[in-house]
C-alpha cells in the first residue's frame, strides 16, 4: 500500500469524523450523544496518535526513513483530541 494512502488518508479519518459529529445539530441526536460520540472518537484518535508517536520513535532510534510518515500520522490522530480541548 502506498505510504501516502497509509500514513495520511486514513488517518485522516478520525478528525473528519470528528469534525462531522461536532457539526451534526444537536436537535438531531441530542447534546449528551453528540457530546459521548465526540469524546470516544477524540479518545480512539489520541491513542492511535500515541501508538503511531512510539513508532516513530522507534523508526528514529533505528534511523528508518518511514518514521517522518508516522510523525504525520501522529500529528493528523493529534487533531480530534486538540480540538475538543480548544472546543469545550
């Protein structure tokens, strides 16, 4: 699979999803479900964020040119969780 696909666009997932679940009404679903789905996928991304910062550290330890894509995956999984400190 090509480290683009890989490392940027799935990832890229979650704080799409995040995004999209902060801007659903809340009319819609209610404020305590938005607010719970909001929490876990923020909660999924930062573990995933932390699983993919120790792989680029041990990419880094190895001087593996592939760890700078795991940084980026780090970072993009860092978003939802950022974001709903900044947002509530």
């Amino acid at each position: 699979m090509h480290p683009i696909m890989l490392h940027i666009v799935f990832p890229s997932i979650m704080p799409a999803l995040f995004f999209t679940v902060a801007a659903i009404p809340v009319e819609m679903i209610g404020c305590r479900t938005r607010g719970l789905l909001a929490l876990a996928v923020a909660f999924v991304s930062m573990l995933a964020g932390i699983a993919a910062a120790v792989m680029a550290v041990r990419g880094k330890a190895k001087d593996d040119p592939e760890s700078s894509w795991w940084v980026m995956t780090a970072l993009i999984l860092a978003v939802p969780g950022v974001a709903l400190l900044v947002l509530a």
